[in-house]
C-alpha cells in the first residue's frame, strides 16, 4: 500500500523518492498546499478505487502515514 501511494505522491507532487516516508509530513516537508493535497487525494481515490474521501477524513491527512492509515482501514485489498 505505501509503495503504490508513494509513486502516486512522486508523480503528482513531483518529489524524490528519498522525501517519500511515512513520516513525510505533506505541509512541513513538501511544502503542499491545501489544493495539491486535494488533487493527491483525487488520485488516490482513483488509484485505490474508492469512494470520495469524506471531507472529515480528509482533515485528518497530514502525513503519509495518515492516508496510508486510511487505506488500510478502507481499501480491501
């Protein structure tokens, strides 16, 4: 799960994978706006195949590990 999403933040925030880990914090490491991490969100919706990410949930992801939290609470794989 993390490998997929990482190549997702790669390509769509157009980062390193070195700046990629589960404590990546999207805002103080990546310098992510709140619209850049709505369109990663967007992907990730595609990617994973999922419903829209509630707005609540949505709040919550400040790290890689959060949405990767996300997904594995929601995602059956």
């Amino acid at each position: 799960m993390f490998d997929k999403l990482k190549d997702l933040i790669m390509n769509e925030l157009g980062v390193d994978e070195t700046q990629v880990t589960m404590e990546t914090d999207f805002f103080n490491d990546l310098h992510c706006d709140s619209l850049e991490l709505i369109e990663l969100v967007n992907c990730v919706e595609e990617e994973f195949e999922i419903e829209e990410v509630p707005e609540e949930a949505l709040g919550t992801f400040r790290t890689v590990a959060d949405i990767v939290k996300y997904l594995e609470e929601t995602v059956e794989e």
